[in-house]
C-alpha cells in the first residue's frame, strides 16, 4: 500500500501563514505597525532612497491579514527589521532556495 501524499496547500494559505507568522514575530519583538514603517523608510535611505523598500501600515495589514505577497524590496526590509533570513522568510512563502540545484535539473534536464 501507497504512503499517503501529504495534503496541498494552496497559494493564498502559504501567503496567509507567512502573514500570520510574520504578525506573530512583530508582536514577538513588540514592534507596532508604526514602527516597521519607520524602519522601512530608513531602509529605503539606505538603499538610495528607493521607496520599494518601505512598508507602510495599511500595506502591512494587508500582508498580514489578507495574506498578500509583498514584492522583493518588501521582503528584504521585513526580514531586516524582524531579524530572520531572507532565505527563511521566502520558504514561509514556499519558495525554498535549498532546493534550486534540484529544481534546475528537474526543470532543464541537466
């Protein structure tokens, strides 16, 4: 007999855990909407002033909440200002880095 397949999860429940997860370590570290935002502009300075990087409140509840996927820029400046990797908070999103190599010689044959 078959072992059983392990259940899929579909796109919008991996965005809406990752927001969750990402709502958990915010108030983990204490740290209110406000304050992201504030950090993310400083991030944005730092990063020639480029407002990809910020993440304003409203934009937070939404990634929260809703479970909308942030862009790249966004990501970045979450991971910084929670202090996890970039490589762990893409893998709450189910993109797992670890695996490219495989992936690749799947995907191209070689």
């Amino acid at each position: 007999m078959a072992a059983p397949q392990p259940a899929r999860i579909s796109w919008e429940d991996l965005a809406l855990t990752a927001g969750e997860r990402l709502r958990a370590r915010r108030h983990e570290l204490k740290l209110t909407m406000r304050d992201v935002y504030l950090t993310t502009v400083q991030i944005a300075k730092k990063e020639g002033d480029n407002e990809e990087f910020i993440v304003r409140p409203s934009r937070l509840s939404d990634v929260e909440i809703k479970g909308q996927v942030p862009n790249i820029y966004r990501l970045y400046s979450l991971a910084v200002v929670y202090d996890i990797s970039l490589l762990e908070l893409l893998s709450w999103y189910g993109i797992h880095c670890e695996l490219m190599p495989k992936v690749a010689a799947h995907a191209t044959g070689r």
